[in-house]
C-alpha cells in the first residue's frame, strides 16, 4: 500500500490498485507498468532515448509518465521508479513501414547519443570471441564432424571480412541502443506501435540490431526482411558508413555461441542429437547474412544502375 | 459523429493525453473532442520543432509576465505542451463554447488584450541601421513590384476593345488605388527617415495573427486569446494593421469605431508619431484590392464575373472606410509620454518574410 500511497501522491493517476504486484497497476487511466532503477545514469539514458525517439514518429515508445512536478522518475528507497503505459496485444510484423519507420528513428536518435557522456562512453561494446567457441567445440573438431568443421572455418572468414569492414569506417560512430530490442516489445495501443523498451544497460554497436533482424526473419521471411531494410533506410540511411557497420555486424558469425549451447556430450544419443540441432542453428543463421548480404547488393546494383 | 476513422486518426494523439474520445466534432481548424474526463479542443497545425518550441514559450512567458487570458495548454502525460505526428502538431486546449452574448463586446476585449500583451513585452531597441534598412528595402520593393504588376494588368486592360465588368470596375478606381499606394510608399519613406534620425524602434510580442476567431470567452466571461502560432517579436504596428485591415472588411464598421478602438489600445501602449505612420502606411497599401486583382487573373474560370466584381468592390469600399480612417488617426492628439519598461523581447523583425500585411 505504502508504494500506491506514494504513486497516487506524486502522479496525475487515480484508482491505483495491483493488478501484477511489482509491476503492473491498474488505473482510471488504464493498465500502467512500473519499472525500478538501481542506476541513476541507466535511468537517465533510457528516458532520452524514449523521448527522443518518439519525435516525429507515428510509433510511440512507452515514455516515462511524468509526475505532477513534471519529473521523469522519483527517488523510491534506494531505487528509482518509473511509470510507463502498458498493453499485452502484440502488433505483429504486418506492419512493416511503421517497423522501419521506428527503428529508423530510433538509429536516428542512438547515433547522436552524447558521446562525451561519461557514461555513453563507458558502454559495452560487445566482441566476438571465436578462441573461446573454437575451445568449446575442440572435440568435434578432433572428430572432424563435418558440420562443425566448416561452420568453424566459413565463421574465421566472416570474422576477418567483418573485421575489414570495421576497419574502413572505424572513424564512424556507432549506435547506442537498448540492449533488450526485440519483436516482443511491439504492441497495439489504437492501432499504433507502441514500443516497450526495457531496463537493460545499452549496448554499444548494430548487435541488438542484428538480433532483433534475426528474429524479424524467424517470424517472417527473407523478402519481408529485405522490405523492413529498406523501410528502415528511408529514415535512417544504410547506404553508407552506418550501413557497412550494420554489414560487419551481421556478418560476424555471433550465432556460433548459440549453436554451441546446443551441443550435449552428456550421452552418445544427446551428442548425436545436439549435432543435428547445431547444424540446424547455424544453417537457419546463415539466412540473415545471405539476405542482408543480398539487399545491401541490390542497393548497390541500384546506384550503379 | 465520431467514426471510427476519426478515433484511429486522432488515438494516437490523444494517447498522450490518456483520452479516449466517445465524440469528436469538427469545428473550424479544431476538433471538439469529448469524453469520460470532459470536452476539450484539439488543434492540428503544421510546425516546425523551432515554431513548436517557440509557441509553448510564448504561452509560458505570458503567463510568466503576468498575462493570463490566454486559453491555456494541456501539457501531455508526458510532460509536452504539443505532440507530433508526422508532419502535424497538434495540442490540446479546454473546450469554451461559444457565448453569443459577447460577440459585440469582442472587438474591444480583443483590443485590450492586445494592448495588454504590448506593453507587457514593450522594447525599445537598439538600433541596427542594417535591420532598419533592410526591412525598409524589403517592403519597399516589394511594394513597388506588386504596383508595377498592378499597372501592367491596368495597361492590358486599357487596351482591349470591350473591357470585363471587373477590369472596368478596377479600372474606375485606378487612380484612386495608386493615390493610396503612393501614400503608403510615402509614409513608409517617412518611418524610415523617422528610425534614421531619432535612431530608436520599438518592439512588442505580436499576436501574428489577430482575429476575432481567436478569442473566445470562458463560461464566466472572460475572454481568451488562442492561436499563438504565429507570434512574432516585431512592431506593434503588425498586430493593429492586420487588425483594422481585417475589421474594415465587416459591413457595420465605421471608422469612428476604428478611432475608439485605437483610443483602447493606446491607453496600454500609447503609439509614437513614427508608429502612427507606419500603421498609416501599412493600412493605405491596398495590398487587399491587388489580392482581389490577383485572383481575377489567377482563377478566373473559377468563379463567375459577378462574384469577382462583388468581391473588389467590397475590397474598394474597405479602402476607403480605411482612408477615412488614416485621416483620423493623422489628426489625433500626440500620444502621452511613456512610462519606461523592462520587458523581454530581444529581437526584431520588421516586415519579415511572412508578412502578411
């Protein structure tokens, strides 16, 4: 009750109750979410970036409701707390212009992130480490499962051509985003996207780009992917530096550490098992480098055209 | 009758203030939006982010300096005073029926609160040679483009062996028109010499866009002024000449009004003797008849020549009820000193582009 009694206080919101104790109350308003911070700079950045981004757009981030002195968070024990709308019906990826639309704008708004911001600076950028899954999968390889000794091989050639690239536009500034983008995220409020980001530390770099690009083709297909490429780059340009950094990403063979997870050697049977399903998630991978690889191809048959 | 059209277009927007409309109504620029919480106005206009972040100062500053009949904004759940979609803003006011009661008393409520705003936010500037200047040459050639425009069309008429009903109409009035021009050109001369030599200007925030549409009373009476969209830091003169242009265009007005009102308004911000001539100079303009010319060339199939002629005419009757009007104004008594003021303005842009006066 002592933390109803503090909402009802500091917020324009009326008939607060739990519906989901700690995070969903229910309001005259509607079904409102609560999200707590332990990081003050966390908070900071994630309340940027949700209003930046709904700038201009037709998609709507869920922003933080501000309270009635028109703060964006208040102090709750050692925590922070934010109230954010919320809804459970999913948009879908029908919808594919306003999908471009949005993470267009959103790339808008990660690439003009505050780079001498101290803690901008101090995001993670994550790196692929193919020493680590070579350790990891050196039996198989002793073995010389075919599988895994081409996967291992075609993901150093991938990691050297991504390397290339970055190397080209290293003088470019990478994106910050939310660490946590994803399909997921999307829902209908009117008929419009909303998105709800999460509380997730921000990344540095296009990887949770080329997750939630993974997941786009799981849910749809890889002509429906190129169709969001090229939604996404009427807003926020992929024909150029930002582009390649998006390619080197997609190129780096990061879904090796998920197909390792795959593999058993707890049994014969488990191992035999894991091998059929290792070689399922690298092939079933493969298809987003050869799609991106295609769109950003056709884009360039385009110009040369 | 609200749609379901209407809900999916206005829902997004009216998310941001957790509103769920149960009927919206068209009216005017303005949607009467009503539900659950109350009856409210949403506006939809295009702005740009400087125009966006302009307008909500300026409907914070007035309340600032103390300036509160302005129907207030509705600051989303979000904390902003306007939401974007697309290439719209839009943004949400309290909803004020119309009280027809006070439509006569409007012209003067309209006045006074223009006042008020003007000597809230009364500066005298610094002078600028090169903004004096500038703004001088810009009007001036301007002026004198549309009057060279004006005599080519008079030219071709003349020229022509059976004149339409509106080129006589024009022409029968021509010299008349070119009197007022040259009038204004003088005055404006005037105003400029004036500025070079007192080296002073003054500025106020204008409304950018006085009518009586934009004031409205409150249900206890108070009347409001809305649509700040266009403020603009500049010479008082702007507000009252698009004022008086557009209240000489009602059938009823008479000069004498013109006069009581501008007494109103100058016991807030009484006007110096440059001002006067520039109001002079800007209402003598008869930038109005050239608009009518202009249609007549532009859209003539798409009226009939009875209407064109109906429409001049009445422009021709307006410009001489305002030439009766500058006479007034050219003989009234010098105004009284005036009262120093630290108001805010910083800037000043006289006649610029956008002018609509």
């Amino acid at each position: 009750m002592e933390l109803i009694n503090t909402l009802e206080k500091e917020y324009e919101l009326y008939g607060i109750r739990w519906k989901e104790r700690p995070y969903l109350i229910m309001t005259d308003y509607g079904e409102k979410r609560i999200r707590y911070w332990s990081e003050e700079d966390n908070l900071n950045w994630h309340i940027r970036w949700r209003d930046e981004s709904s700038k201009g757009s037709s998609a709507v981030p869920d922003r933080m409701i501000r309270t009635k002195n028109g703060e964006a968070a208040i102090k709750y024990g050692n925590r922070w707390l934010t109230v954010h709308d919320h809804t459970k019906e999913w948009y879908g990826c029908e919808d594919i212009e306003r999908w471009g639309q949005f993470i267009g704008t959103l790339l808008n708004t990660a690439i003009s992130s505050d780079n001498h911001d101290v803690f901008v600076k101090q995001t993670r950028k994550p790196v692929f480490d193919l020493n680590q899954c070579i350790t990891r999968a050196q039996k198989y390889l002793e073995a010389n499962f075919q599988c895994m000794v081409t996967s291992i091989k075609e993901s150093k050639q991938r990691l050297e051509f991504s390397h290339a690239i970055k190397h080209n536009v290293r003088n470019y500034p990478l994106p910050v985003l939310d660490g946590e983008l994803s399909i997921k995220n999307g829902r209908k409020i009117f008929h419009f996207l909303f998105y709800q980001g999460s509380e997730a530390l921000p990344i540095k770099g296009y990887l949770p780009l080329r997750k939630f690009l993974v997941e786009w083709l799981e849910q749809t297909s890889p002509s429906s992917l190129k169709l969001l490429l090229t939604e996404v780059n009427k807003h926020f340009s992929l024909e150029r530096e930002q582009g390649l950094l998006l390619l080197a990403e997609v190129v780096t063979p990061w879904e090796l550490y998920d197909c390792l997870d795959q593999l058993d050697n707890s049994s014969l049977e488990r191992m035999i098992d894991g091998l059929k399903k290792y070689e399922v998630c690298w092939e079933s991978n493969r298809t987003l480098v050869k799609t991106v690889t295609e769109w950003f191809d056709e884009k360039r048959r385009k110009v040369a055209l | 009758m609200t749609t379901e059209k209407d809900t999916l277009n206005y829902g997004p927007v009216l998310f941001h203030y957790d509103l769920f409309p149960e009927k919206l109504e068209q009216h005017g620029k303005v949607k009467k939006v009503i539900t659950k919480r109350g009856t409210f106005a949403l506006k939809e206009a295009e702005m740009t982010e400087d125009e966006r972040s302009w307008f909500t100062h300026v409907i914070q500053r007035l309340s600032e300096i103390g300036f509160h009949q302005v129907v207030p904004l509705y600051p989303t759940k979000f904390g902003d005073y306007t939401v974007q979609l697309g290439s719209r803003t839009y943004y949400l006011m309290p909803w004020f029926a119309s009280d027809e009661r006070n439509e006569r008393a409007k012209d003067e409520v309209l006045i006074d609160h223009l006042g008020k705003i003007h000597a809230l936010t009364l500066k005298e500037q610094d002078f600028s040679n090169e903004v004096v200047e500038h703004s001088y040459q810009y009007l001036m050639n301007r002026w004198e483009n549309r009057q060279y425009e004006m005599e080519r069309f008079t030219e071709e008429a003349e020229q022509k062996t059976y004149m339409s009903p509106f080129e006589l109409t024009y022409l029968s009035h021509f010299h008349q028109i070119m009197r007022m021009t040259e009038e204004a050109k003088r005055r404006l001369k005037e105003w400029y010499e004036t500025c070079q030599r007192e080296k002073r200007y003054r500025s106020v925030l204008c409304h950018g866009k006085v009518s009586r549409n934009h004031l409205i009373f409150n249900p206890t009476g108070e009347g409001h002024l809305l649509n700040f969209e266009k403020a603009v830091l500049d010479t008082p003169i702007r507000d009252l000449a698009v004022y008086f242009r557009r209240a000489a265009h009602q059938k009823e007005w008479t000069p004498e009004e013109g006069n009581s009102l501008l007494d109103l308004y100058e016991k807030h911000v009484p006007l110096l003797n440059e001002e006067r001539g520039l109001l002079i100079s800007y209402l003598s303009y008869p930038e109005p008849v050239f608009n009518a010319v202009d249609l007549y060339c532009m859209k003539r199939n798409d009226y009939s020549q009875i209407e064109m002629v109906h429409r001049l005419e009445s422009r021709i009757r307006a410009m001489k009820k305002i030439r009766d009007f500058c006479d007034a104004i050219m003989m009234a008594p010098p105004p009284a000193p005036m009262e120093p003021t630290d108001s805010m303005p910083t800037k000043i842009h006289i006649n610029d582009d956008g002018d609509h006066i």
